[in-house]
C-alpha cells in the first residue's frame, strides 16, 4: 500500500499529505500500525531525511491516532521514537519515549533492559540509583543472554560494584567486559567452535567499546 512512498528519494511536504490521506480509510488502531510499519522502513534507510520525515508521521499519529482501548498501539509508535532517537544518538529524547513504551505496553518483556542501555548511554557510562533501578528490574526479565543485551548489563553491574567499594568483583566484571568485546567482534567462532544457531554478533556504539577498552 506504501511501496510507492517508500521508493522515493525524498519525501515532500504533498508525499506526506499522501500518506495521511490513505490513512482516513482506517480505524486509528491501523493507522498506528502502517505509521510505526512505514516510519521502521524509513528508519532504516539511515539518512538524515527520512528520519526527520519518520519523526513527523509518528508525532503526527501521537496528536491524532492516539484515541485507542488497546495501550500497545500507542506503545508501537512510542517505541518507533525511542528508536529513531537512538540510532541518532539524541538519548535523552530515547529514553523519554522508551519510558513511555513502558508504560503502555503489556505484551513484550524487555522494557527494562532498554531503558537500562539508554540509561547508560545518556548519562555517560556514570553511576546513578535510577540505573542501579533498572538493572535490577532488567534481570527479572526473559533475556536470550545475547552480546549487545549482555554488555551493557556488564556494564551497569560493573558501575554499580564500583559505587560500593567491591573492587574485587569489579575487578572480575572487567575482565568479563573486555572478554566479551574481544570475541564479541569474532562471532564466526561461535558457528565453528561452539555451533550455535543464532549469529551473536557484538553491535554496539563506539562509545561502548571505548568505555570498556579504557577501564
């Protein structure tokens, strides 16, 4: 139905009336799913325009789609700009709309570990009883125990034995840390050497593998 939209090189102020008006045909809960559906595809083209043009159509369907009983429409949309926000890097505004994902969705875990990858982000791999918070809540939720899930649970737990004083442990969480980046970015030995099914590659930030090369 958007193929032709999302084809183009650019969209103009007259594509986006476009997309609105093929919209009005459908009750707002579809219009929160094609919103949070286009805007993930534009989204990945990772170009300054389509993001700024993704931002537009979800804080559109936040002013006019939002008349809903289901709360996890609204959280599709709330996560589509906890996501634009962070392949940008802007983690304040991630966080804001991550917490408001939280807040209205009640089907899929792992809210909490989010957050607490935000968290970290946000305020600069620094210690806080928000962050402490969050990863205690993040630790009680299903997790596949994947690299990028996994360093920055190292990360929060390592911060945290650091503000207790427990330099031994933290010490051992180091260690932990700078093992997982080294192999982490060697994921073809988890297939050859221990056969996994799932390519667990490490993919995250710069900032994290310097943070965790520099302790």
């Amino acid at each position: 139905m958007f193929s032709d939209l999302l084809a183009l090189k650019e969209w103009k102020t007259d594509n986006i009336a476009d997309f609105y008006n093929r919209l009005t045909i459908f009750p707002n809960e579809d219009k929160c799913d094609y919103t949070a559906s286009v805007a993930n595809e534009l989204i990945k083209k990772n170009n300054i325009h389509y993001y700024k043009v993704a931002e537009e159509i979800l804080i559109n369907a936040i002013r006019n789609y939002f008349n809903v009983e289901d709360l996890n429409y609204k959280a599709k949309i709330y996560f589509c700009l906890g996501h634009l926000y962070e392949v940008q890097k802007k983690y304040i505004n991630s966080f804001t709309y991550y917490e408001k994902y939280k807040l209205n969705n009640n089907i899929y875990e792992g809210a909490n570990s989010i957050l607490l990858k935000i968290i970290i982000l946000r305020d600069k791999f620094k210690y806080s009883e928000e962050l402490e918070k969050l990863f205690l809540e993040a630790s009680g939720e299903y997790n596949l125990v994947l690299r990028n899930d996994r360093i920055y649970e190292d990360i929060a737990e390592y911060l945290i034995l650091l503000n207790k004083n427990d330099f031994e442990k933290a010490e051992e969480k180091k260690k932990d840390l700078k093992a997982l980046v080294k192999y982490g970015q060697l994921p073809l030995l988890d297939v050859i050497i221990r056969k996994d099914s799932i390519f667990n590659a490490l993919s995250v930030p710069d900032e994290v593998i310097e943070f965790v090369e520099k302790i």
